[in-house]
C-alpha cells in the first residue's frame, strides 16, 4: 500500500472521516453541512481525503460558488465562519491545497478559499496568501455557572444580572421555532444593512442537522420578541452560527440575556466550549464576544489568486458596499426578503 495517497470522494459518497480530523474542521465538513448548500442554492461540493500508510490524514471539502455580482469561487465553509479542512502534517495539508489549486484551474475559477482554525499560527504555504482579518472565540463551560459569571469583568456581571431582571424569557426548540426565529434573524440582519437567506435555508438546516440543531427566541414577558439565535452541536463544541437581538431591545441587555441563556443550558447539558462565532477585528462584535472571557482563536484565511486577481473583501468594513448597507436598511420588507438570498448566495 502506498504511504501517501490523495482520492476524491465520489459525488453521493458519505464522508467517514475520523473523528480527530473531523473535530477541528467543525460541523461545516459534515454531509449535512455540505448537503444545505447543495439543496438550497444547487452548488456543487468536491471532497478529497489524503491517507497515510492507509488511515486518513488530510480532509477537504470545496463548494463550487457561482454569482453574477460575486464571481466564481471555491471556498471551504459556505455559509459559515471556518472549517472544511484539517490536516495532521504538512504533508496532506500540501497535498490537498494542490488539489485545491488543479480544481480551480480545472473549473476556471477566480480564485479558492481555504478558512480554518490551526492549532498555531503558520504561514501560507507558497502561492497561497493570506487575509488574517477574522477570529473565533471559545469560552470554557463548567456546570458552575457561579464560577462562570465570576470569571467576567464587573460591568460584565452587572449587565448580565440586569438583563435577569428585565422580564426576558428564552425559548429553545426545533421546526417549532422556525418561523419566530426567521422573522427576527431577517429583521435584524436588514437592520445591520444585510442581506439574509430565506426562511427555506433554516428549514433544511434543520432538517439536515436534526437534534444536532437548535432554535432558541427571546421574547419580553407580553410576547414581543427581542432575540433570536441558530445553534449547532459538533461533538463536545455548541457552535453560535447566529445570535442576533433587535435594535429596540439592546440596551435592556438582551443580547447578555441571550448568551447566558445558551451558556446555562449547554453547560448543563455537558457541552465543554461554546463558539461564539467569527467577527472582524476590532469590529463591536469582537468587542461584545471578549466580554464573555473566551479564546481569541485568529482564522486562517488562505486563498489562491488565479489571473491576477486581488484578493476578495466581501464584508461589512468594505467601503465599496457602504452606500448599499444604507440603502438596505430602509427598503421596504417586500423587497428584502425576496432579494436577499439571491445576494447572500454569493457571500459564501
């Protein structure tokens, strides 16, 4: 048997991938992962897998993006802030980035993404560079709420008390929820000047992920919904995908409501780390998630140029989009919602 291999997965073959890779590439290298952006917007994926001496070493799983505004691209974790690559050396990591690199000239791409979380800060390898402007953060869960809350800062406590106090109630569940939580997630996406999947795109994550996936809402004691959050179990790791609170409601703290809520509920129900997901640095999210104590963990986002072409800026902080996030914000509703999938199926 040869020592190091490198083989495509066929296009309808299950990933069996052990689980020592696929912890540290996260739930966007599953096949539900991997399935949602198949079904929802008919992208097509290409996986590959390197073995050493027989047993895998390497994974990679690329969608192939395809906008009339955004290009054509591969990148790993459509739709979410980091994975679909792990490697155990710089052996498998450099033979699937050369795969990475034949399938975009195959495909005649503008260029391919790879975003991870490595273990410690390396360098890209020759002809890939390097965007290090994201970061994750993880914070540590213990059964011991107390010793939790102790760990914050004191403005933090006391914002996180008051919030108790507000009448605020959370609700987690599954399809249930669906609805409420759509409404809330659009609307407060349109009020960041974003556009938002359909509410078609949550309905298969749900149904892909199953009990692997929860809803959850923040309401006021009279039933106006404040809050609403998207949350995926991977292993031992609650994963926020999305945690947003409506304008109206974040100065009476509902935003550390919220958090705490999941914080309490995954920490009894034996998760170990909660991410609470990308944000730019130095942007106000950064701001608001270093509050909770976590590890700042910088993403890795390796790309390959291909013609000449510059590296891509497809977020918020760019100033080429900023006359569009105003105009967004205050379109009418009968607007956004249909059109918003069609943009943000590009922002993979």
């Amino acid at each position: 048997m040869a020592e190091h291999t490198v083989r495509q997965l066929a296009a309808d073959e299950p990933s069996a991938w052990p689980d020592a890779l696929l912890q540290p590439a996260a739930f966007t290298a599953t096949d539900a992962w991997r399935h949602l952006a198949e079904t929802t917007y008919g992208f097509r994926s290409y996986r590959f897998e390197t073995r050493d001496h027989g047993a895998v070493s390497g994974l990679l799983s690329l969608t192939h993006i395809r906008h009339p505004l955004f290009g054509h691209y591969l990148t790993t974790a459509p739709y979410g802030s980091y994975g679909g690559f792990a490697f155990a050396g710089a052996e498998p990591r450099d033979s699937l980035l050369e795969r990475a690199a034949e399938l975009a000239t195959h495909l005649n791409v503008d260029h391919v993404n790879v975003r991870f979380a490595p273990d410690t800060e390396s360098a890209s390898p020759s002809g890939w560079l390097s965007q290090p402007i994201y970061a994750t953060y993880r914070m540590d869960l213990s059964p011991d709420t107390d010793a939790m809350l102790g760990r914050f800062g004191s403005d933090h406590r006391n914002h996180v008390r008051k919030s108790l106090k507000k009448g605020f109630v959370v609700r987690f569940g599954h399809l249930d929820l669906l609805d409420a939580a759509y409404e809330v997630l659009a609307l407060s996406m349109q009020e960041l000047g974003s556009p938002f999947h359909g509410k078609a795109y949550l309905r298969t994550l749900a149904e892909l992920f199953g009990e692997g996936l929860e809803f959850c809402v923040v309401e006021r004691g009279d039933g106006t919904v404040a809050g609403a959050g998207v949350l995926i179990r991977h292993g031992t790791v609650i994963n926020n995908l999305y945690a947003n609170i409506l304008r109206a409601h974040r100065s009476d703290y509902a935003g550390e409501f919220l958090y705490w809520k999941i914080i309490e509920r995954y920490a009894g129900l034996g998760c170990e780390t909660f991410d609470l997901g990308r944000s730019l640095a130095g942007s106000g999210n950064e701001t608001f998630k270093m509050k909770w104590k976590p590890r700042r963990v910088p993403l890795a986002y390796w790309y390959c140029l291909r013609g000449g072409r510059q590296l891509p800026n497809l977020n918020q902080a760019n100033p080429r989009f900023a006359t569009a996030i105003r105009l967004w914000k205050h379109m009418p509703r009968c607007v956004v919602r249909p059109l918003g999938p069609l943009i943000i199926r590009g922002i993979a």
